[in-house]
C-alpha cells in the first residue's frame, strides 16, 4: 500500500517538475552503503540533471504533506542500515555531481559530487584547499553534512555558502531554497554542522580555495591516499572511523581500543580489524545488527576498563 502512495507522489512531482529519475522499490540498501549490508528502502530514488533542484523541492513537500519520511543518501559512508530497511522513500544524491564552476573566483559543486572526484576537480583547474579529502568516501554533501575532517582541517575550514531546499519540520511550511553563508552557519564543531539541525537538503556549496602549484597539490593527494591505504580503509566494506575522538581522553579512540586488547573481537560477520582499532569491517557476511552490537560491545568494554564513554561516529539508519 505505502508503494503505490509513494508511487502517486513521485508521478505527481514528475508531472509539474520534469526530471530524469532511477526508481527502484524494495531496494537493497547493501548496495548502497559502503559496509555493503543493510535491508530494503521502500522506494530508493535517483534524480538528475536538469530540474533535479525543483523535483527534489516538490518531493519534499508532497512527501511531508502526505506523512511519507524523506532519508537523504549520500555516499553511503557513515551509515549503517538496519536489516529491516528504510521506510518511505530513500532520495539518493549521487547522480546530481560534478562542477557548476572551477576557477579563481568561484569553486562550486553539486552536493552528490563524491568527496574525491571534488579534491580531483580542484587540483586540475590549481586550487588548493581541498588535498585533505583525497581518498575519502561519501558526497560533498554528506561531507557538509558530517563536518569532514581529517589531517588537520575540516570542510567547515573552506565553505563559502551552501544552497539548501530547507523547511520547518512542524510548522508546515513549504520546502523552499535559500542560500545560507558561512557566517550564517553557526554550529561547526568537531564532526558537527548546522544542517544537521536543519530539515533541509544541501544542494550546491562555494569553496574558498586558493591558487596553487598543481604538482605540489596531487603530491599531498598520494601522500593522503597513500596512508588510508595503509591504515586498511580499503580493505573491507567499512565505514572509515567507528567512534568520534574525544581530546578530554588524552588519545585516539583507535589507541583505546587497541590497549584494551579489542582489535579482532568479532561479532557475527562484523569484526574489529586486527590491523587498526577504530575500524569495524564487514568481513564478509555481516548483518547490520552484528555491526551494532559490536559497537555495542566495544564502548561496554571501553567504560568498563577505563571509564571513557567512546561515541559512535557511525550513523544507524532505518527501522530498528
């Protein structure tokens, strides 16, 4: 029954809002998701191209309107879906990528733009700022979204603005579009954003890059890649980081773990790598729920041993 409703309002939205749209119902998110397990979304969809802005914007509020639940997708990278799925309907970004403008004055993306493929972008047209997202997973979005951080910087370290379709969950106005500067974003911190206070989907962000020496940008790209390499994130289906890293801790959430002797506990399918501590693979056939359990696991065991309460960086999505 919520299929054929779901199915009304996507016609209905197609109808005033034309748009090249992937439809799947009863879709697999294992495929999807960069831990490759997960159950069916009730309806997974893919728009792009021209009218992507006003189809999402009418998606979103026919879906409100009519109590169907909207789960934006990014790149899949920090999320764990349950095995029982997603209600309603999944709207996957990654079709809507690449570059509206690459150069000195103005570096904008379209938020499904993969995490790489925007360092890649920058370092082709010369600009710098972007060399610490080389190699990571996940969308320019849910980069956004997270506050992506690593080697030192953050995305909230180079965004200009970012153009949202952004309502008032309860108050039932319209999903409309607006651009929100920077300075308009308070709310950055340590794997946090403002917009994960917001009922909102980032659409387009500005970038406040630099002019640089091309050779020198792609060297520190290999160099970044180069270590994920080595620390194993590609090894297994994962999803990077298991647990946030608390400074109040005095070391890394990994180096907690690995002095508790935890590296290789296994649950089900889903193991602690032997060969680094805050990271949890898949290694094989792993449920959704065995993933869980060992992030359960993991920080009973951690506060236990040393009191320290380790925070899931990991997202658990869906019907649990």
């Amino acid at each position: 029954m919520i299929n054929k409703e779901i199915q009304k309002i996507i016609e209905q939205c197609l109808d005033k809002n034309p748009c090249k749209v992937d439809i799947r119902y009863n879709e697999p998110m294992k495929e999807h998701t960069t831990f490759k397990t997960g159950g069916p979304a009730d309806c997974w969809l893919s728009p792009c191209g021209e009218g992507f802005v006003s189809f999402c914007a009418s998606l979103l509020n026919c879906s409100r309107r009519a109590g169907i639940p909207v789960f934006v997708l990014g790149g899949g990278a920090n999320i764990v879906v349950s095995d029982r799925g997603i209600r309603g309907i999944v709207l996957d970004i990654n079709a809507w990528n690449g570059a509206l403008c690459a150069n000195e004055e103005e570096f904008i993306l379209k938020s499904g733009t993969g995490i790489d493929q925007a360092a890649n972008i920058a370092a082709a047209a010369g600009l710098a700022g972007l060399e610490f997202l080389a190699g990571m997973p996940g969308t320019i979005g849910g980069a956004l979204w997270m506050n992506a951080r690593c080697y030192g910087s953050e995305i909230a370290d180079v965004l200009k603005w970012a153009e949202i379709i952004a309502g008032e969950q309860g108050t039932g106005s319209e999903y409309k579009i607006k651009r929100v500067n920077n300075e308009q974003c308070a709310g950055f911190g340590y794997k946090q954003s403002p917009f994960q206070n917001m009922d909102c989907l980032i659409v387009t962000a500005s970038f406040g890059l630099k002019t640089g020496n091309t050779e020198k940008i792609l060297l520190e790209m290999d160099k970044n890649k180069k270590d994920r390499n080595e620390k194993g994130h590609y090894l297994f289906p994962c999803a990077g980081s298991a647990f946030k890293n608390n400074r109040d801790f005095g070391k890394p959430a990994g180096q907690i773990i690995d002095e508790a002797g935890l590296k290789g506990l296994k649950k089900g399918g889903a193991q602690i790598a032997p060969f680094h501590g805050n990271i949890i693979i898949n290694t094989g056939n792993a449920a959704a729920a065995d993933i869980r359990c060992l992030v359960d696991e993991a920080a009973a065991r951690i506060k236990a041993a040393t009191g320290f309460v380790l925070e899931p960086e990991i997202l658990f999505v869906g019907e649990w």
